[in-house]
C-alpha cells in the first residue's frame, strides 16, 4: 500500500469559496486507477496520501485545485463527513433474560457443533477495543486524531465511545467475548480474531475518512470480516466505493442500519448493495423502534438488553442497531467454520437461507457430512507453464483445485487448465469436490513438472520512436503474451542501453543531431530465451 501524506474530502458545490487560495482542509479525492498521474500534476508540491485498495487520495486543496480535479471524468472530490456510531445509553445489568439475544439466533446449534469462528479475521471498525482477560485483540490501528484543544490523546487506542461506556468494546464483545461465568456463552464467534481499527474517539464523532482509511488496511491485511456499527445520513462516493473494493477483495463488510426510527431509511454504508444491513429486534422479535427499517435491511438481529462488556470491564445492557450487527459479524465466522470451501458470496447467501420469518438468521447447523472424493484425475496434457486437468466431476457439484497447498481455481467443468506456472518446476496439485449444500471431500494430490522452457517470446511488435524535446528518444511497443517473459534488453545502433519489463523506455542520453539511430528490442523470458529482434529507427533533425 503506497502512502504519501495529507487529510480528506470535499464536494464542490459547498467548498467553491471566494479565494482562490483558501484551503478546504481534510477533502477526499475517489479516483478511477488510470487518473492517478493527472491528479499528481494537478496536486504538484501538496502533501498527500495514496490509498491503493481503495483508490483514494486525501489532501488539503485549494479552490483551483478543486476546479481542476471536478473536470476529470469520474474523479470525485467530497468533504470529510461525521458519522454517527449507533448505539443507545445502556443500562444496568441485571440477570433475567441474560442469554435471550443467543436464544433467538440459537446459538447453541452452533456450540454442539464445536463452532467458534475461529478461521475469521475481523475487523471492527469503531471507537477502540479496551481489552480484558476474557476479550483479546490482535492489532490495535488508530486512525483518529488527538484534538490539542481537550486535555485526553483521542489519537491513543482507549476506547471512550458510548458515553464513555465504551462502545467498539461492547460490539467486539458481543462477537468474541471467551466464555466466563457471567456470560457462560461468551461471544456469537468467541475464538475470531479481532483487530481493532479506532476511526473515533467517544469526545468527537469520527471522521469519513478514516473510515475509508480502515477499510483500506482492512484489505491490506486480508481480513475476512468488517464490523462497522456506524452510519452516515449522506451518501459519500469515496465510502461507497471502499465498500465495493473490500468485497472485490473477498470481505464481507457488515453495517448498522441506525437508530433513527422505523420511518427513516437505511444509514450509509448500510444501504449500499455490497453492504449487510442489520437492524435491530428486542426479545419478543418485535422489530425496534429505533431501528431503521423503511428500506428493507438483509437481516434483523437482537439490539435491546444486550449484554455486553463496557470500557472498564464490566458488564450492562446496550441498546442499538449498532450491537445488532456484530451478532450477523459472528454468525458469519460461524458458518465460513463450518463450511469452509464456501466462498464470500456462498456465505451470504447460506446466512439468507438461514433467516426465519422475522428475517432473524437462526443458526439450524447440521454436522459435516462428508462427500465422496475424486477417484482421481489425469493430466491431460502438461507444456512449460501450462497443466490441463480431466476430472471425473459429479453433478451439482464444483472442483477446487489447489497448487502447493493454495487454492488456485474452482470449476464446473470436467476439463481445469492451469495457466502461468513456471517452466521446469515440480507442483503439487490437489483437487477436492464441494457441493451445492458447502459439503466437501478429502483432497486427492498429484505431484507433476511443467517441461523446459525452449521456445522464446513472440516477438515484440508495434515499436515506436519519438525524438522528445530534449532530445532523448521514447520507445514503445506491444507483446502478445506478456506472461512468457521476464524482461526486454534495449540497444541502440547494436550497442545495449539498458533493460526494462515495462513496454516502454526513454534513453538517458540525448541522440546527436542528424544521425540515423536504430533502436533494438528483445523480449527475455524467465529462463532466458530470447525473441526475434523488433526495430525501431529514428534521425533528430534539429
């Protein structure tokens, strides 16, 4: 993940001031990939931050910096928003109906099942994690900021969310509390591995874009989970679009729809697409009446007399959309437990399968059943970076194909290429079947060499020269397959200049006036065979 420095958004209907030099601090630019050159012209010396995976860029501009950037297609420059965590003021605990929030889910088809999400990784992204005996974190990652105007470090990890109640501490402990005597049951996944992600402090409301910032470590570090009990009233390109990029990269992002009131629509990030929305129901599956529910949300949750853990170790009763999500966070590490050959898509949709009528997922598990594996599987045919597969597949089922111990591919198909394997190396290849219900069998593995790499790259085509104002030479071409080769050497007038595995090159060197060059260019691949040679030829007349 590429970082370079500067805050967030802006929209430019509302930060368009007088001045041309007034700065609008903390403004987010969303960007399509190919935009990021034009953006760096634009910014010249303005401090920035790069975020790759979900292709942001935060920065303070000016107002001609702003128009400059609203002219480009598809880039979009917002200001940085508040969100709201949605959470209610909790209550004293006290003991009747202490477990009925895990009655509803039935969480105890999960327990006798040995279940406990321990193959997930969440991210909860919230207002900290106060840890304690019976709850762990893995990596505490601040992103808000200290405020010098208070007296406390609000940049530090303690969690003074929910009134000082704490309230990323609570949700985490709804989802991975050990068991204790208390809470006998612990949390819904109490073996998930959590990593708390402090985008707020409970002295100010947390900020857009550190919510964006969160998730794109989130996807840095392959978490499989998103925990995220806040909510915008406004619907920002720059968070929508971190959302579409967690799920790009696998991640199942899960919101609380808020606590406006049942005529209100769905919060942002709940209501987009890519998100799980959950909304909250009390012990009598009567849906909250806090709870947003104008649009339908995919699931509804206990969040009324939840206990939970406070910033301090104790236990009391919270109320909120907010403390109905991690309750669907950890019934996902439940089910990716269970079934673990379902991919991010299959879960979701097994979770859905699982709603009752109330739209409560109840977790009705039955115990693995095995399935019957490959008899076996032949190579059909093996070159230098190529293996093609015949499996004797069942029907309604798929094969997942692992390469060393990776899964590498999924098929419905009886015939599996593997494509862009070295040449001249030993692979273990496993195949295993899943089917339709997440069900799966034993691995079969065949061990096999890809053959030695004798035939050299196609040859590179379409070159271009062009004598720049400063004299040098730009040099561009094409490769038809760019997987089969390492690199490309570069000579001019038989003499090599340099090498690049990009399909350009610019000489170090101004070319002399009124001289014919002759520009060279080789494809090299991993092996070191070399192509046919491609030339170029250019004379500077100036």
């Amino acid at each position: 993940m590429k970082k370079l420095t500067i805050p967030f958004l802006l929209s430019l209907s509302l930060f368009l001031l007088n001045s041309t030099n007034t700065y609008a601090k903390e403004s987010i630019i969303t960007f399509p990939k190919n935009a990021v050159p034009k953006i760096e012209q634009i910014l010249e010396d303005t401090p920035y931050q790069l975020y790759e995976n979900v292709q942001v860029i935060t920065a303070d501009l000016s107002n001609t910096q702003i128009q400059q950037l609203h002219k480009m297609k598809s880039v979009v420059v917002e200001k940085d928003e508040h969100l709201i965590t949605e959470g209610k003021e909790s209550q004293v605990f006290s003991l009747p109906n202490i477990l009925w929030n895990f009655q509803s889910i039935k969480l105890d088809h999960a327990r006798k099942l040995n279940l406990t999400g321990a193959t997930s990784k969440i991210a909860v992204i919230d207002t900290g994690i106060n840890e304690n005996h019976y709850l762990k974190v893995r990596n505490h990652v601040v992103f808000s900021k200290d405020d010098p105007q208070t007296a406390i470090n609000e940049g530090d990890q303690k969690d003074r969310g929910h009134s000082g109640k704490g309230h990323g501490t609570a949700v985490a402990s709804i989802i991975a509390t050990k068991p204790f005597l208390t809470l006998s049951k612990g949390g819904v996944a109490p073996n998930a591995v959590i990593d708390s992600l402090k985008y707020a402090d409970g002295t100010k409301k947390g900020k857009s874009g550190d919510i964006v910032k969160a998730v794109d470590w989130a996807i840095e570090q392959k978490v499989d989970l998103i925990n995220l009990s806040s909510g915008l009233q406004k619907d920002l390109t720059s968070i929508h679009q971190s959302m579409i990029k967690a799920r790009e990269a696998g991640i199942i992002v899960v919101a609380s729809a808020g606590n406006d009131g049942q005529d209100h629509p769905l919060r942002y990030p709940a209501s987009y697409k890519e998100v799980i929305s959950v909304g909250s129901i009390n012990q009598y599956a009567d849906i909250s009446s806090f709870s947003n529910s104008r649009d339908a949300v995919d699931f509804l949750a206990p969040g009324e007399a939840i206990n939970a853990f406070t910033s301090n170790g104790s236990v009391q009763k919270m109320y909120g959309t907010s403390f109905a999500a991690p309750h669907i966070t950890g019934m996902f590490a439940l089910l990716a437990e269970r079934y673990p050959y379902m991919t991010d898509t299959q879960l979701i949709e097994k979770l859905k399968s699982l709603r009752n009528a109330h739209l409560v997922p109840e977790l009705n598990l039955k115990p693995v059943k095995m399935i019957d594996p490959p008899t076996s599987f032949v190579y059909q045919s093996i070159t230098d970076h190529e293996m093609t597969l015949q499996v004797d597949l069942p029907k309604k089922t798929e094969a997942i194909v692992s390469i060393n111990g990776v899964e590498a591919t999924r098929s419905s198909k009886s015939i599996i290429k593997l494509k862009k394997l070295k040449s001249n190396t030993p692979y273990s290849v496993g195949v295993r079947f899943t089917d339709m219900d997440g069900q799966w069998s034993d691995e079969v593995v065949k061990g096999a060499n890809t053959l030695l790499d004798k035939s050299p790259p196609d040859v590179p085509y379409d070159t271009t020269s062009i004598v720049l104002k400063s004299n040098q030479v730009s040099l561009k071409w094409k490769l038809k397959k760019p997987q089969d080769f390492s690199h490309f050497l570069i000579y001019e007038n038989k003499k090599r200049i340099g090498q690049t595995k990009n399909n350009h090159f610019t000489t170090v060197k101004a070319i002399a006036k009124k001289k014919h060059f002759t520009y060279t260019i080789v494809a090299v691949d991993e092996v070191g065979n070399r192509s046919k040679k491609a030339y170029s030829k250019v004379i500077r007349y100036r």
